[in-house]
C-alpha cells in the first residue's frame, strides 16, 4: 500500500476511484501488504477488495458476511510464542541502534515487528543494514519497506502468502495464480512478487534493488502512478 496505493500515507482520489473501476470492470482485488493483520479487517470492510495478505504474507483476513476472518497458518499457541520472541529481538535492535523507533502500530500486529526507517523517523541505510545483520544472525526473517524494517519468524513472504491466500478463497492452481494475476508494488519487500507473477508493474517511485524487477514502470508515482497502470489494464481488458 506504502507509497504504491497511498501517497505519503493518504489514500488519493484516484487511487481511490482506480479500485472501484478495477473492481467493476470484473477483476478480483487484494492488498498485499506489510502492514498489520488488524488493518485487514478494515480494508476489506471498506474498499473493494476481497482479500487482503497482511504483514508481508503472513497473514489472510477476507470478509464474511457483515464480519471479516482472519486466515493464519500457526496455532495460536505457536503464533503467540513468535510473537514474544520477535517482540523482544524488536527491544535488543532498538537498544543496540538507538535511531530505531517501534512503528506506532505494533499492537495491531500478529507476527512480526516492525521498526519504523522512513514513515516518521529517518534512519541512515547502513544502521539498517546493521540492523538486518543482527536479526539474520539470530536466526530471523528481514524485509524492508520505504517504511519500516520488519523482523519475523514466519517463512512467507508476499508472493506466497498471496498465492495462498488464493488457493484458500478461490480455488486458484498456484501456477495458474501466478499466470492470471498481475501485482503492483513499489519496494523491497515486494521483490518476491516481482519474482513470482507474469504481470508485474511499479510506480516511478520504485525503490530498492529487486534481484527480478517489475516489467513495466509507470511514468507517475505514487497514488498517481498506480492509477495510471489501472488505465492501463482497463484499457487492455476492453480491447480485448
């Protein structure tokens, strides 16, 4: 979402509106995000998206009905012991790297922890790379936003939670998944999508050195940019 669907942290008129065609032109939406799994809930709740993947692929939540469901695969005894242990690697890194803030929405999360290098705090490339080293050595999971550094137990990353998530709700062959979806993101974290589907595109604003790259790049940033490969994917769907 981060500076691919939001603009700065504001979700855009036209983001906004860009959904809703998407939507209505008869494609299915999902959030992919690494923000947290309680933000799911709204989102599927208030915008016009079916799913939504949270905390970097972690977690599914969709709706039900007039409630939501979340969709984990950890028990929630394993789930609340992960997260005991990422809370207090989250403590050391932030006494070892005193510019590392707790993202103020850390007791909305479920599975990881994540420490803000660019939402309100700006943090210097190679303390986060110190950072990222530290956690590895202890034998954790790093992924970096344009905003925050998370750290984790979990083994998914955003392309396979997104391709479970559509197995669960859909039905959808993982191969198959991987051919008929396209993904829009705009940072590091999203390098496994990038990877992983046929169709992929990014905001001018792309940031990190993704291994695989998006194939397209929008001409505009941001919210701007996103809209802009709506129309293009509109577009191409009614010439079609």
């Amino acid at each position: 979402m981060d500076d691919t669907l939001l603009d700065r942290g504001e979700l855009r008129p036209e983001a906004l509106s860009a959904l809703y065609q998407l939507r209505d032109s008869g494609l299915k939406l999902m959030v992919v995000t690494g923000r947290p799994a309680s933000w799911g809930c709204v989102l599927v709740r208030q915008w016009p998206v079916f799913a939504a993947v949270m905390e970097n692929g972690a977690v599914g939540v969709c709706r039900e009905g007039r409630t939501t469901r979340f969709l984990d695969s950890v028990d929630p005894a394993a789930r609340r012991h992960r997260r005991e242990r990422v809370r207090q690697l989250g403590l050391e890194l932030q006494r070892r790297f005193p510019e590392l803030h707790c993202a103020d929405e850390y007791d909305a999360r479920i599975s990881d922890y994540a420490l803000d290098i660019g939402e309100t705090h700006q943090v210097d490339a190679e303390v986060v790379s110190a950072a990222v080293a530290l956690a590895r050595e202890r034998g954790f999971r790093t992924s970096c936003s344009s905003v925050h550094l998370h750290v984790t137990l979990d083994p998914d990353d955003k392309a396979s939670g997104a391709i479970r998530v559509l197995r669960s709700l859909l039905g959808i062959d993982p191969t198959a998944a991987r051919e008929r979806f396209a993904f829009i993101g705009d940072s590091g974290n999203d390098a496994a999508c990038f990877a992983a589907f046929r169709t992929t595109i990014a905001p001018r604003n792309l940031s990190g050195r993704p291994t695989i790259g998006p194939r397209f790049i929008a001409t505009e940033a941001r919210a701007a940019g996103f809209a802009e490969a709506a129309h293009a994917i509109l577009q191409a769907r009614s010439s079609t």
